[in-house]
C-alpha cells in the first residue's frame, strides 16, 4: 500500500502573525508543522505499520517548508516529497490543489491520499474537496476513524449528534480530524533516523506544469484591529437595562 499524506509548514499559532506589502502571510519566522497535519502523518503511518507498504510525505512552499517534511518523516513517513518553484508564491488552494495533484500523480500508483481536516494559517478547509476533485477520487472527510480492508477504506464522521460511516474502494482521498487519533512523539532514534530518508525536491517544470496563476487574487488586506478594552458594570439594580443599552450601541441586535 502507498499513501501520500499531504502537510504544511505554517506559522506557529502562538505566534506573532503578520502580512507582508502583498497581503500575504510572512513565513520563516516561528513556521512548524501544521498542527492538524500531525493527525494525518498518524493515520497514514499507523495504517502502514498495520498493513504494509511506504507513506510519502508531500508538501508545497518555500525551501523552509522541507522542515514539515522532515517532521513527518521523523514520525514515521518513509520518503518526502517537497514541490517549491517561486512561481508558486501567493497560490491559493485551487493552484495548491492543482499541483498538488500532479505531484501525488508523479509519485506513481497511490492507494490513498490523506490530509488533516484544515490548515491553521488559512482554515479554509477547502484543499481536501480540492485535491479529491483534481485527482478524480471519491473523498471522505472530516474522519474520526480510519480503516482500510478489503481493498477499500471505511471512516467514522461526527457531526453533531447525528454519525456517519462511510465507505469507499481504493483509491480515495481521506481528511482526518484532530480526534482520528494521538500523534506520536517521535524518539530520538526516530528523529536520527528521519536525516537519511530521501526528500525529492520538484520544480513547476518536473511536474510538467507550465504556470501557477492563482484563480484568485488578493485585493487589500490588513492587520486585525486591537482588542478594546472591556466595560465594567456594576448592577445596581439596572443592570439589565444597560446590557440592552450596550447591545443596541455596539449594533449587536
């Protein structure tokens, strides 16, 4: 079984992010792996271990963005993917998922594509529906279980109080949740042993791509405002009328 597993190098959400002159998150600063990719890394390697055969970590960005890679490959992935080209600056998901798709096509036969349920420097939560359309592959998102047999993969979904199992033949393309599982901490064997794993690195022309002209473009963008200082009101008996006071100023009703 090959299953690529789709990351990205991301801002660390307890950082300090900015935009730069273009409307574009600064990257290089404090980026890691993003967060609920570490739940896809998870899925893919547990499911190798139990059935056999090699995960591929793949990721698009700037040089830096091989870090996530190796991330992954420090929990368990057996080889890296990383597809950087200038021209891919500022892509949006529907150029990501574009090559993306060529690069999951490159790797060669794939039984399974896995992705974390959303990135945590843009949460569109769009690039799984993306990549699955691109790649022509039924999808099943939002999985808080994952299994494969058969010949093809069943997923539990949550939503709400309602659940849904959902199946699939081979191949698919899977987004998992951050309750699919506990990703490992890799141990120190783990993380020498990551150095040595191959990392190929693809340009736009490798994967036979001509361009990356985003579908959509960045008009004006800024920093969000400061948080006000909150009101403090001692209820005198109108406390009442004064929350509906401070509702109909603040145009909240």
């Amino acid at each position: 079984m090959r299953i690529v597993v789709c990351v990205k190098h991301v801002p660390d959400v307890q950082s300090e992010r900015a935009l730069d002159d273009d409307g574009r998150t600064v990257r290089g600063l404090d980026d890691v792996l993003n967060e609920l990719d570490e739940n896809a890394v998870e899925a893919a390697v547990s499911l190798v271990e139990a059935h056999g055969g090699e995960v591929v970590a793949l990721t698009m960005g700037p040089d830096d963005a091989e870090d996530a890679v190796r991330r992954a490959l420090q929990m368990g992935a057996d080889r890296g993917v990383h597809v950087s080209d200038d021209a891919l600056a500022g892509a949006d998901v529907v150029t990501t998922a574009r090559v993306l798709a060529a690069a999951v096509r490159a790797v060669g036969p794939v039984d399974l594509v896995v992705t974390g349920m959303a990135a945590l420097d843009g949460l569109t939560s769009m690039l799984p529906t993306a990549l699955a359309a691109e790649l022509g592959l039924p999808q099943l998102t939002l999985a808080t279980e994952l299994s494969v047999t058969g010949g093809g993969v069943r997923v539990r979904r949550d939503i709400g109080d309602a659940v849904e199992v959902l199946e699939s033949p081979l191949p698919a393309l899977v987004s998992v949740t951050d309750q699919a599982n506990e990703p490992r901490y890799p141990a120190f064997k783990a993380i020498r042993a990551a150095r040595k794993k191959p990392v190929d690195t693809w340009s736009l022309a490798d994967l036979g791509l001509a361009d990356a002209t985003p579908a959509t473009t960045v008009l004006s963008a800024e920093p969000r405002a400061a948080r006000e200082q909150g009101r403090i009101v001692t209820d005198s008996g109108d406390g009442g009328r004064q929350l509906a006071e401070f509702l109909i100023e603040s145009r909240l009703v």
